[in-house]
C-alpha cells in the first residue's frame, strides 16, 4: 500500500478529505465524494484521512477544522477548503488541475 507521501507526489491530482468519524458535516462528504469518483474515474485519487488516527498529517496541513479538503498535484496543495462542499464545485476544482 502507498503512503500518504506517495500518493500526494503523482502527477495526477489527489483529493484528501481530512475528516473524524465523530463529525456531522464529514458523514455528509461520504455521497459527495463518491459522486465526485463516480464522475471522475481514474484520472483523481480521492483518500479519507482520519485525523484522529493519523495526527501526524493533520498537523502537517494544520488542519484546525473538519471537513477540511485539500487537492494535491506532485505534492503540492494546490486547492484547500474546509467545510462540506458540493460534487460540482469539487469536480470543477479537480478538473482544473488534471
């Protein structure tokens, strides 16, 4: 399995959801999420990031707040934003840097 570092450092854009499993607003990011996948396919890595389990990356990002949703390209945070956001809004985002 690829760590965090890799999967950030492809050429293809990758969208990382830090989120916990005790938070409302990431419940609803799940369909959202999927529906951005479903769309997209292959050409973006969607990954979920529980900051609870995985401190380390939440205070690399400084992630003060869940949702927080970052695109990365050849590991570079290209797009951050916090909240729920909407498939649209995501897919437009992403397609900006595929």
């Amino acid at each position: 399995m690829a760590t965090f570092a890799e999967l950030i450092n492809g050429n293809k854009p990758v969208l990382v959801d830090f989120s916990a499993e005790w938070c409302g607003p990431c419940k609803m990011m799940k369909p959202i999420l999927d529906q951005v996948k479903a769309d997209l396919g292959d050409s973006t890595t969607i990954i979920k990031v529980d900051v609870d389990k995985n401190k380390s990356a939440a205070n690399a990002y400084k992630i003060q707040g869940v949702p927080t949703l970052i695109v990365f390209k050849n590991g570079k945070p290209m797009w951050r934003q916090s909240g729920v956001v909407q498939a649209d809004q995501l897919k437009s985002v992403i397609k900006k840097y595929l």
